[in-house]
C-alpha cells in the first residue's frame, strides 16, 4: 500500500469541521492523505512518536491545525523536517486570534507556513499543499489551471445590474 501524501493533524476532534475543509479540497483534487488527531498537551508522546515517523513514511506536506494556545504546527515542525502548513482554529474567547499568533509566530528556523483563520484558512491550505505537490506533478499542475479557469469563466459570468 503507499503512503497518504499529506498528514492532516489536528487537536481535537472539536476542530474537526474546519479541517474537513481541507479534506474536501485535497479529495476533490485526487490526493491521497490521512486524518489524526493529536494533541501536543494531551497526549505529547503519541504526537512526537507520529511526527517524527512521517517523513519515513513518505509523507510530503502536514496541516496542522489546532485552537487557542495552539502548539501543534509548531511542534510537529520541530520534529519533522517535512513542510507543515498551520491553520489557526477559531475560538471563542478570542475568535482564534490566539491560535493565528500561536501557529503564525514561530522562531526561525522552524517554519510553519500560516494561513487564514478558520474555514478559508483550512481551504487554502490543502491549496497551498497542491501547489506544492504540482511542483513535481504535471498533472496536479493541469488540474489546478483547469480549476482556476473555471473560477474565471464563473466570475466573468457574473452580471451586476443598479
Ligand atoms: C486545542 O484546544 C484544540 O486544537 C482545540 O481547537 C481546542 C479546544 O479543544 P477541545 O476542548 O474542544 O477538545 O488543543
């Protein structure tokens, strides 16, 4: 069996409907990926035992994504040379403000590559994912073309009457 190309994290299964956002997107484009969750405070060795088996296993991109003092990304990229991608979860106290500063504000050297918060976040980080991958993947490069023509066409098709 071959390995999924992209590892989504998360850190807790209340971040699910974000980061199935992602899923949909990585789905709609034919790539293959797995879904955990994982938590750097609840269960820190299973995370690190993970994390640090994933470029082993052939795993090219990480999104990550987790809420308020959100230590994952960061985390997982210090144990993984593999790209991560961090998507700030919304929370309530602070509308993930909290977790966009805690994923985006990494030392150097240890880079998460940070998106919006929330959904859109989430989305654009199974785009960013393919971008990547369409570096070395023809044919992901095609698909992305075709998809961003076909959000041309939809937006030219777009009348506005005052
Ligand atoms: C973080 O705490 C998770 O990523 C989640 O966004 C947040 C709240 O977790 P739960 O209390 O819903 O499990 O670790």
């Amino acid at each position: 069996m071959t390995s999924p190309q992209v590892a989504i994290m998360m850190g807790s299964q209340s971040d699910l409907p974000t980061m199935r956002e992602a899923a949909e997107i990585l789905k709609e484009f034919g790539i293959s990926f797995e879904i955990r969750v994982l938590s750097t405070h609840r269960a820190p060795e299973e995370t690190s035992k993970y994390a640090k088996a994933l470029k082993s296993r052939g795993i090219k991109i990480v999104i990550a994504g987790a809420g308020g003092a959100a230590a994952l990304a960061g985390v997982v990229a210090s144990l993984t040379p593999v790209p991560v991608i961090g998507v700030p979860i919304e929370t309530q106290a602070l509308k993930g403000l909290d977790s966009l500063l805690s994923t985006v504000q990494m030392p150097p050297g240890v880079p998460v590559a940070t998106v919006a918060i929330g959904a859109g976040g989430a989305k654009n980080a199974a785009f960013l994912a393919i971008r990547i991958l369409g570096l070395s993947d023809k044919k992901m490069q095609k698909k992305l073309e075709s998809y961003h023509s076909a959000q041309a066409e939809k937006i030219s098709k777009i009348k506005v009457t005052v």
